[in-house]
DNA sequence: AAGTCGGGGGC
DNA sequence: GCCCCAGACTT
C-alpha cells in the first residue's frame, strides 16, 4: 500500500508528457536520430556542463570518431585534443577507454544492463540510466542537476545534495515517477523541463506542467530549493608557465595520465621567478632575453591558480630533449594533443605577437 | 562522507 | 564576484 497518492505519480508524468509534446526540445544534435553511442558521447560532455557548451564539441566529435571503432582506434592525444576547452579531461579518457572495453569484451556493442553499462569507466548510475532510456526506451531513471532541482522542489527534499539520504530520496522520487512506458521520453522532458522552466533562478511556474503538484510553488519556497552546496572559493595556489622559445618552437610538457589536466599539454612551469634561469638551463636551453608577463588568475571548482608566463628566448639549439612526453612545438602547427584552456589563450596570444617567426 | 576533477554561462 | 551545470571517481 503506497504511503502516498498513488495517482500522484501517474498525473506528474501525464502532465509532463503533454508539456514535452508541445514545448519540448527534440532537435539537438544527439535527440535527432538517437543512437546509442550518440547518447552516451553527449551524455558524458553533457556532465557539469551546459548544452549550448556542449554542441559545437559534440559536432566536432562525432564527425571524427562516428562510431565506438573509430573511437577505439584513435590516439588518447587526439581525443583530447576535441576535447580541449571542455574541463574535466576524465571524462574523455575514461570515454576513451570505455571504447576499447566495448570493442574486445562487447564486440563493439554498448551493453544493454545497467550493471554492464556501470561497469564501463565514466559511466555512472545516471549516465547508465540516460543510455538506456534514451536510445532503448528501457524503463530507467535518471538523477541529473536538472532532474535533482525538479524534485527537491516539487516534493520539497530538504538537505545538502550529495550527502547519502538526499540521494537516496530523489533516486526513489525519479524510479516511482518513472511511467512503465516511455521512459526515455519522461527522462528526456525531466531535464528539459529543468534545463528551460524549473530554472534555478526565477523559475517559470507559470509556465510548468506540474505546477499544481509542485510543494515548493503552494508554500512560495521555490527560492530556497534545492538547498545550496556551500562551496568556497578554495585555496590559492602559485605557478610560473615557462613559454621557452627556441627557433619559433615553444617547449611542450605532457602532464601525468591521471590528476589534474591529466594527459594534456602544457609548457614546463617552475614555482618562483628566481628559478626561471635555473630551470631553462635543467631544459637544455641558454635563456638569452627574459621577459616576465603580469600575473593571471584561473579559477578552478575546489582552488585558484596565479599563474605568471614569463617569456624565454633560448639562443641555443634545443638539446637533444625529445622523449614521447616533451616537444618542441611550431607555433602555428598542429597541437600534438589536448591544451588547457589558459595555456590554449597563451598559445594564441604568443603566435599573434610573435607572427610566423619559424626561420 | 569528503575531496578531486575544468571551464564557461548567467546573474 | 558567486553559484552551478544532462556526475563519476578516489580515498
């Protein structure tokens, strides 16, 4: 015996039914012609990320790796390298690897269970979910930011998101919302209605489906659902970026596989000023000129980075430093694989200031 | 349960 | 500035 109406459910999903049918978002990229690997290549960049982000990488992606083989075969460099700009370069070794998983365990077809699929790394409950509703219209639920914030309000979930009896709560919200037919459709119009009505600030209750059925609309609390994460700014941290240019090369440095820009690109960096010199000489270059640019600031989600590019032109040839992990990079060229955004900027902003001074 | 992992959009 | 976004992973 429920503990709730029971009809309750039955009338959420009716109405948001009728409002995705007329209102509804149904021609982005990966909602036309809905395929499995589409879904779940959008449902990755789609993590902390917001649509209109997203598009022009899931184009560029797909036009490249246009199936799970393709994506298998690729270097990790160059799958990064699509995937620069976009933060979280997890995501896209981890989609990376994932691929190789499905090709020599599945044969190259995405599992259909919500374990085989959670059993791939990057694919999460609700990642499993969106995969399985979306392109097979199996009866799961998912539990996004979007779908989180429609719940705690219409049922007024109170606590911190993330913390276990929260998730607990609206996980058991989404699975008895969930109609038996036409979950992928349900889930689709959960997140649209999230993402379009159900806003975080100012919400359009005038214009939602279930604006009757919503708690937080009878009592006027929609402003104080879901509660907020209470994260701070973080701590700060210091580092100089070593822009060695040698002949029109600049020095390039690939980061460990794992951590913070893991895999990516980026010029040799040293703690302090005083060690430029020092460092430029551990390199293999006679620093000739040095030139020291102000200060920027990158903000990350848990601490801040001050970074200084100083500008170093080398007189020597570059020594023979020319393991898988280091290159001396032709400005203008090809990347050889994935940059961070802030090291992206100072490429650009180094090639417009020194134009094509390859000898 | 808490910390790690990016970058951009919106206000 | 601040907060959050179609979360998942590690410790």
């Amino acid at each position: 015996m429920p503990s709730r109406d029971s009809s309750t459910e039955a009338a959420f999903a009716r109405s948001l039914r009728a409002w995705y049918a007329e209102h509804g978002r149904k021609d982005l990229p990966w909602q036309v012609r809905p395929t499995a690997y589409g879904v779940w290549v959008s449902e990755i960049m789609l993590q902390q990320t917001q649509v209109a982000t997203v598009i022009p990488y899931y184009e560029r992606f797909m036009a490249r790796f246009p199936g799970v083989e393709e994506l298998a075969a690729a270097p990790l460099d160059e799958v990064l390298g699509l995937w620069s700009g976009l933060g979280y370069y997890a995501r896209a070794r981890h989609l990376h690897q994932a691929a190789q998983q499905v090709m020599h365990k599945y044969g190259g077809r995405l599992p259909e269970t919500l374990d085989g699929l959670q059993g791939l790394p990057g694919i999460g409950r609700s990642t499993a979910g969106a995969i399985l509703s979306l392109a097979w219209a199996r009866p799961h639920p998912i539990l996004d930011g979007n779908v989180k914030r429609v719940l705690s309000r219409c049922f007024l979930v109170s606590g911190r998101p993330g913390t276990a009896g929260v998730e607990r709560r609206l996980w058991g919200l989404a699975e008895a919302l969930l109609p038996i037919h036409g979950a992928g459709v349900h889930n689709q119009a959960l997140m649209d209605l999230g993402a379009r009505v159900c806003t975080r600030h100012r919400p359009r209750c005038g214009d939602c489906p279930v604006e009757g059925i919503c708690a937080a609309r009878r009592h006027g609390l929609q402003d104080r659902y879901p509660q907020p994460r209470g994260r701070g700014p973080g701590p700060e941290r210091f580092t100089c970026f070593l822009l060695l240019m040698v002949e029109g090369r600049l020095l390039l440095q690939r980061r460990p596989p794992a951590g913070l820009w893991g895999g990516l690109w980026v010029p040799p960096e040293c703690a302090t000023e005083a060690q430029v010199p020092g460092r430029c000489r551990e390199l293999g270059v006679a620093p000739g000129g040095i030139e020291i640019l102000p200060e920027r600031l990158h903000t990350f989600s848990h601490f801040r980075l001050r970074y200084r590019p100083v500008l170093v032109r080398g007189t020597a040839c570059p020594g023979a430093v020319r393991d898988d992990d280091c290159r001396w990079h032709p400005l203008g060229s090809p990347l050889p694989g994935g940059v961070p955004a802030p090291v992206a900027r100072l490429l650009c902003q180094l090639q417009a200031h020194h134009p094509r001074s390859i000898p």
